[in-house]
C-alpha cells in the first residue's frame, strides 16, 4: 500500500502487525528530491570561505537533512499534535496527578503583555507588577495553608521537598542536632525517599494498618532522638485522610522531629482544613496540580514552600518584601539555605495560580474540593462491584482499585488500561501505589461533569465484563491507537529521539 494513501492519524492494526513498519508509515516522510525551502544564491566566493573559516570546521559532505516539501511538514506535525490525549480533549483521571481542566482566561491572563516581556536582570522598580504576584500569591498560599511564611522557587513538588528538607536539616544543625533518620508511610510518594537520601538521611519505612492509614504503633516503635522529619501526605495515596494526624503531630514533636506534608493532594482539602492547623511544619504545593495550571508534558510547574515562623530565617534569598508600598527581593538572610531556582522561578506559573485563586475565592476553592471529593467516591461506588476495592472507606479526592479478579483471568492492570484508550480516555495510574497489588489509582477531579463520569465507569465495566468472558480483547488492546503494543522495556531504554537517514 502506498504511504500517501495511509492516514497519519489512524494506521488500522490489520496493515501491519510489525510496530517498525507502523512508525515507518506514520513518521517516515523523506523522499529523494522533495524540499520545501529556496535560499539565495551564496554571495561569499568559495575561496573567502576558506580563508575565513578553518578547514577542520568546514563540512566535506552536504548535512543529511530529511527531504520533505513544507506542507507535507506542516500537515505532519499538525497530526501528531491531533493524537496527543490533553485535559482539552478528554478525561484524564490520572490518580495524585490532579489532571483538571485549566480555565483559558488564566492562560490569557498569562499572556499578558507586561508579564511575557519581563525580563528577570530588570531593576526593582521597573518589576513592581511581578514582585507584587509574587509577594501576594505567597501570602495567599500562607493563608491557605495556615503556614507563616513561603518561597515560590521550586520549580516542582520534587523540587519543593528537597528545598524544605534542606531547610529542616539547616534547622537541626544550628540547634546543635545531628539527627539522621527520616520516617515515611509505605503509601508515600517515591520522591519521598529519593527527597531523604539526597539529604544525607536514611529511611525508615512504616507499614500502614489495615484501614490504610499509619500504624500508630509502628510510629512509636520508630520514633526516637535521631528521627529528623516525619515526611507524610494527607489524605495519603490511597486518597484516604489520616484522621489521627493531630496524635501524629504530638507523637513526633515530643522526640523533637518536625512534620513535614507532601501536598501534592491539597486539591481535596483546600478551604476545609489547613496543614498548620494538623501540626506540619513545612509544606509544599503543586500549583500545577491544585491551582489550574495544566500538569503533564514535561512542565513547566511549580511548587512552592510554606514554613513556620521558626523556620522562616532558613527560606531561600530572595525573599520578596513590601515596604513602605514598594516591593523590593530581600537578599540579606543569613541563616538562609541559599539560592534553589534561577530568577523568580517558574513565574508564568505564579500568574495563572494567582488569577485561579483571585477568580474562585475563598468559597470557589472549597467548592472545588467539595466536587473533587464527590466525584472521587461517586466513581468509587459504582466501580468497586466490578473491580476489587481493597480499602472500602470514604475516600476524599482520589481512590484505588485493584485488578486482581481480573488477575486471575489473565488480565492484567495494564491491560486494563491500555483497553480505556480504545474508549477514548487516558489510562488511570497504574501500580501505585505499591501497597496495593495491580492497583488502579482514579481521581476524577472537581472539574468532569456527571455525563462524563458516568461514561467512565460504563466503560470500565465493560472491561470487567470483557476480562471475565473474553479476556483477549482485553490482552491485545489498544487496538484504535495509532500504535498498538510497543515493546515497553526497549522503548524506555532505546527510544527513537530523532530522525535519521536510511544506510544506502
């Protein structure tokens, strides 16, 4: 078959079953002969070439560039964009990932002319606009989150623990305190414990109890003067809130270990209980997950700290300051960590995190938590007859599944969710957390309405359905994507990056 006869938006499975031969006709456009450019003729006569330029620069061979014509090129890349799965094209229900709907006059708020045409070596005075985003937007979080003070630096959640972390460890050691253990939850985040070894700490691992939850006992067991930081997010992974954090809290400080939150779940409690008020000493934010901005494709992010006021001396420079009604970057903080992101940080973040919270207000956002924890167990209720529910408790914004009935037929979670895609919506995450064996983890956001909730759950009992009587369907999906079963492992570790000519 001819390729230009091949959509390049759908390939069917029945042309080919050879995935090279399947990237050949989506990707591989060059044709001898084609081009799209014309360039005027060379006016440097060949000899003042080499004059000019040393030899062992100058190429021998012309470069091998694909040769395609400009439209083709143009209607290429306009296709590719057209398979990509966005929050704009369809439900995303990727669990601690908060993948919600991000309303376009914050991205055109964004866009602002004065904002894009900053420049970040700008004197003060001409950037009163920006430091003003930036001091109001980190009083905001503070008040949300019942912290002190905050820095708007990190450039991700990851990037946040690692700044927090850094400032408790900077904390014990003026105090004179050598701690070296660092406590997490087995449902914790994986960034968790890469965030405590970077610090130069080890990691003590707690089982959860049977409700999902930390095991008290456990807790005490580990607690002793060389535990630094209780690193723990709430609600935790399993989208279930810790109801005896307050016990946690005083547990913890009576050794002299501080309270650190993981806050990439805040989209659950925003409005309704505040992370100072549990007894947190440090915090950090995903405002591209809680605050609107888009989340996924590599970035950008941001996520910001917050503190208590004793460990506010410890906050990166610059902090920013008003004073006398003029915003200034207040450099001179001794105690501080130092410098953790260039500039302002991701500051085109800040601005549609900042217009999210100016337009709901203090009742949108407890509203939008509201939503986000009905949605989360409407969706838990009509699943867990079709799929196992291992921790059948109200959840709050996100909850998880397992497929182990389907197991037992042979299929697997990621079968199940390579099967959604063939239902137009974007896999959930899958086989985390770790505690829970072919886990299905589902947060619906505040942002789906009930039609499209309701057409996800269809769909995910018709796959239930599938794996019980015909579990080969299941097994060989997608098989509506333009690319059907890629070897995974090969993919990872030898991904085509870049175009390259054909050996002749």
């Amino acid at each position: 078959m001819k390729q230009d006869l091949i959509s390049d938006v759908v390939v069917k499975r029945d042309l080919t079953s050879d995935v090279a031969t399947k990237r050949k006709l989506i990707f591989e456009k060059s044709k001898d002969g084609h081009h799209g450019y014309s360039l005027p003729q060379l006016d440097v006569p060949e000899r003042a070439i080499g004059e000019l330029l040393p030899k062992n620069i100058l190429r021998d061979i012309d470069p091998q560039l694909p040769q395609v014509d400009e439209l083709t090129v143009v209607r290429h890349y306009t296709r590719l964009s057209q398979m990509n799965h966005s929050v704009d094209t369809g439900f995303y229900p990727l669990g601690s990932c908060t993948m919600k709907y991000n309303p376009k006059v914050n991205e055109k708020v964004a866009r602002l002319e004065g904002f894009v045409h900053l420049h970040p070596y700008q004197p003060e005075e001409e950037v009163q606009g920006a430091l003003e985003v930036i001091y109001t937007l980190e009083r905001l979080l503070a008040e949300i989150t019942g912290m002190y003070r905050g820095t708007l630096q990190p450039a991700a959640g990851a990037h946040g623990e690692l700044t927090g972390m850094l400032i408790i460890k900077a904390h014990q050691m003026k105090k004179g305190e050598k701690r070296t253990k660092v406590l997490v939850p087995d449902s914790a985040h994986g960034t968790n414990l890469a965030t405590a070894k970077m610090c130069g700490y080890s990691v003590v691992e707690l089982k959860s109890n049977p409700k999902g939850q930390v095991d008290l006992k456990l807790l005490e067991e580990a607690l002793d003067k060389d535990v630094a930081v209780f690193m723990l997010t709430n609600p935790n992974t399993l989208g279930l809130f810790e109801e005896n954090v307050i016990r946690i809290s005083e547990m913890v400080h009576r050794v002299g270990g501080l309270l650190y939150l993981d806050g990439a779940n805040m989209n659950a409690i925003m409005g309704y209980a505040r992370p100072r008020d549990m007894g947190f000493d440090v915090v950090h934010l995903n405002l591209h997950k809680t605050f609107s901005t888009p989340h996924g494709g590599g970035g950008p992010g941001a996520g910001p700290i917050l503190v208590t006021e004793e460990l506010e001396p410890y906050l990166p420079v610059p902090v920013a300051e008003r004073r006398g009604g003029h915003y200034t970057l207040d450099y001179d903080r001794p105690l501080s960590i130092g410098r953790v992101k260039a500039f302002y940080g991701n500051f085109n973040v800040f601005v549609k995190a900042l217009a999210y919270i100016l337009a709901m207000g203090a009742e949108g956002l407890k509203q939008a938590s509201f939503d986000a924890v009905l949605n989360a167990n409407y969706l838990k209720e009509k699943l867990k007859k079709s799929y196992y529910l291992p921790y059948d408790f109200p959840c709050m914004h996100e909850f998880v599944l397992s497929g182990e009935w389907q197991a037992k037929k042979g299929v697997k979670t990621l079968d199940i969710a390579k099967r959604l895609m063939d239902f137009g919506f974007h896999p959930p995450t899958v086989y985390f957390p770790l505690i829970v064996k072919e886990a299905l983890m589902i947060e619906p956001t505040e942002t789906e309405s009930k039609d499209t909730l309701d057409a996800f759950a269809e769909a995910m009992i018709k796959i239930a359905q599938e794996a019980d009587l015909t579990p080969e369907v299941v097994q060989s999906a997608p098989t509506t994507t333009p690319i059907g079963r890629p070897d995974e492992v090969r993919a990872a570790r030898n991904p085509v990056l870049r175009w390259k000519p054909e050996e002749r």
